[in-house]
C-alpha cells in the first residue's frame, strides 16, 4: 500500500465533504486521537478501517487504497 496515496485520499475525501476530523471521528465513533493515530500508522491498518473509511466516504477501498483511479464502487 502506498502510505501517501491512501492518506492523501482519505483526506480529499474528507475535504470534499467538508467534515472536519471531529466529525468524522465521530461518524467513526472514535476519538479524534485515534483517527490520526490511525492514519499515521497506516501501514498497519486493519482491513475493517479501511472497509469503515469506503462506506462512510461511499467510495471504494482500491481507490482509498491507489489501487484504482475510480473512485465510486462498483
């Protein structure tokens, strides 16, 4: 997995819906701390993150992850 590529679009995902990293910590149900420590641990992230960060964003997890150019799933 390419660390940059996931973080860079979960956060334009984030920012193209305008949530903050409260409110998506929130949606996530957990705290602000973990959401970073999360995403700055990337490399370690479980599959279940990544699947939870697809569905609240509606996007796919081969594009979270730079597997794809597309964005929506299928």
């Amino acid at each position: 997995m390419n660390i940059e590529v996931f973080y860079s679009n979960v956060e334009a995902e984030r920012a193209r819906r305008g949530w903050t990293i409260s409110q998506i910590s929130e949606k996530l149900n957990i705290t602000e701390k973990t959401y970073r420590n999360r995403l700055a641990n990337a490399k370690d992230l479980p599959a279940s993150d990544v699947y939870a960060l697809a569905t609240l964003f509606d996007v796919s997890a081969d594009y979270l992850l730079g597997l794809s150019d597309k964005i929506g799933r299928a």
